[in-house]
C-alpha cells in the first residue's frame, strides 16, 4: 500500500470528514423530482451562494410560496445554523458497516450483516430496498431471496451508500473492497444495485494510492462488469470530460440517456459522482459542490463524493468551513452510537484497516 500510518490515518479521517460534509450539504435539497440542476442553482443565485463554497443558506426571505421546499430538516443542515451532523441512512450505515466489520471480522457473511441491522437499526430508519429487506429478514427469508422478494428498488443506490467502510478499510486494495462491499449488497439489491456498491468500494480503496480521481475512476471500473449499464455510463462520462465537454454539457448529454430511471436509481446518481470527481479537479470544495449541484440523490451523492476526495487529498486538505461546524459529532440512529465522535469513528477504522 505504501502508506503511513499517519497518512493512512489522515486518509481515512478525511473520508468520514469528506462523507459527513457532503452529505449535510445535500440534505436540504434531496428530493430529485423537485431540486432539479436548474431549480437548486435558482436557489443558488436567489441566495447569493454562487459559486457554492460553504453549506447551502437559509431560504430566500422574499421566496414565494411553494417556490423552494427544502426537507425538514433544513434549519439544522444551513450555514450558521449547523451544530454538529443531522442524522441521515448515508451515515448511519457507514456506522454500521464499522461495527460490523469489528463485531465478525473480514470474513462475516451476508446472514450477519442481516441480524446486524435487526439488532442495530430502526426500522422507521431504513428505505426503499433496505425497508423491503429488512421487512423480508423479519419475516423469516434468507438471503439473497431478502433482496429479491417483493423489492422493486433492487438497483436502486441504497448499497452503493453503504460501501464506503469497506473501501476505507481497504486502502490501495479495491479488489478485496468490491468484494467485501458485494457481500453486504446481497442483502438488498441485485443487478446495478450490487455493482454500484463494489464500484462505490473499489473507486474509495483505490483512492488511497491514485494519482488523482480519474485514476482512482479508472481502476474502480476493472471491478464490475465491463458491459454492465453501470460501467458504461462511467466510462461515457470520463470520455465526455477527456473530450472536453464542460460539466453542464456532460451533466445533461447523461440526462439524455439516463433521464428515463428514477431519480434515486444507482446509474443516473454513479454519472453525477463521477463528473463531480472529474470536475472538481482534485479540489475538496468544488467536487462537493459540483456533485450537489447535479441533482439526483443529492446528500447520497454528496457524501460518495466527499468521502473518494476526502481519501485523496487528506483530512488536512478539507478546509474548516466544512469541518468546524460538525464539531466533530455525528447524530445517529444506529444503536450505541448517537453523539459519537467522528475521530473516533475515524480512529477505529485505522485500527481496521491496519488489520487488514
């Protein structure tokens, strides 16, 4: 791997830091169908925040009725208001996969991370193909028929967000991060579901030892099928950037071609991360930024985005308008871990991957 132990720590910090402050920077506009690209630069422009280089701000006070409906939970994920993370599933099972991974080791088996999740999360708290999962366990089904059984969400991007631990815990070494990463996704999802999670992973553990994030792109891509839907809008996505398209022309030749899934669908969101990597140009701020500003599965997005650039250029490189306002606390609805610490959570993952 060719790592230090402080860097390595440095990388891994940076990929919950990167993770936890994107996520809240998507929060307040997820809801694809509504915050298109085009509504959430309107609301960028209204407000002032163009270019976009700290969390979103508060509504517009002359905004009309109806005209931006940001989630619930804005007033807690907006510049000034922010203290400490929201809790949000794309952090939750970040959480999880690290008690996972120290409750059974490398070698736990899809049956695990099932009974992980029945002891460990709410119900209430999981969505779309983990809900139908999670309703499939308590009934007694076993996997993969959990992720099959009365589950139309199959290939949607619910495991590609629970990949991150496993690339984390995988520096330099995406093989082993995809497969670790498709034993979880089993549970839930088939199809462009499974392989967004082992791309998630892979494209994390080759960040660690990449040159740069189309590098990282590039070898993540050598770990799912290559004529897969998934790795050809990938690889459709770095040529329009090679080709020099600027980000909003790549963003809406993508839309062309994905436009018919759902928003939350694991392709359409895998194209957004991507151009966000690739057009961020290895800056922290803009590839989170760019990534938001893509619309889609905006927190998931933004928190894939911000963990793969948090890896690459080091806890040291996040600038603190993104880090002081969390003080370094996550909220949670995993079990045992509300309130922790993310340099805790940070810290044990090096314990992880220096195992491994």
């Amino acid at each position: 791997m060719g790592l230090h132990h402080s860097e390595l720590t440095d990388r891994i910090l940076g990929g919950w830091q990167g993770r936890v402050a994107g996520n809240m920077l998507g929060k307040p506009v997820e809801r694809g169908g509504y915050w298109t690209r085009e509504r959430i630069d309107r609301y960028l422009r209204r407000t002032g925040a163009l270019p976009l280089t700290d969390y979103l701000p508060a509504p517009p006070p002359d905004a009309q009725p109806g005209e931006f409906e940001l989630r619930p939970e804005w007033p807690q994920c907006v510049r000034g208001r922010i203290n400490g993370s929201c809790r949000d599933d794309d952090v939750d099972y970040a959480i999880l996969g690290l008690h996972l991974l120290e409750a059974h080791g490398f070698a736990f088996t899809t049956e695990q991370v099932g009974e992980m999740w029945l002891r460990r999360l709410p119900y209430l708290q999981t969505f779309t193909a983990e809900r139908a999962a999670y309703r499939n366990l308590a009934n007694g089904l076993k996997p993969p028929r959990t992720a099959t059984y009365d589950n139309p969400y199959q290939e949607w991007i619910g495991a590609l967000i629970r990949a991150d631990v496993f690339g984390w815990t995988s520096p330099g070494d995406p093989h082993r991060a995809a497969l670790l990463a498709r034993r979880d996704a089993v549970l839930s999802h088939q199809g462009s579901g499974v392989h967004g999670a082992m791309w998630a992973a892979a494209l994390i553990a080759a960040a660690f030892t990449a040159d740069g994030p189309r590098q990282a792109i590039d070898t993540a891509l050598e770990h799912i099928p290559a004529s897969g839907r998934l790795a050809r809008t990938v690889r459709h996505t770095t040529a329009l950037h090679e080709s020099g398209t600027d980000w909003s022309g790549t963003l809406d030749e993508l839309e062309s071609r994905t436009g018919s899934l759902h928003w939350i669908h694991t392709v359409p969101n895998a194209a957004v991360i991507t151009a966000g990597l690739l057009y961020g140009a290895g800056d922290f701020t803009r590839t989170i930024a760019l990534t938001v500003r893509g619309g889609l599965d905006t927190d998931s997005n933004g928190a894939t985005a911000g963990s793969v650039a948090g890896v690459l250029y080091g806890a040291r490189a996040i600038p603190a308008v993104w880090t002081d306002p969390l003080h370094d606390r996550v909220r949670s609805a995993v079990f045992g871990f509300d309130g922790a610490r993310i340099s805790e959570l940070a810290a044990r993952t090096v314990r992880l991957a220096a195992m491994s």
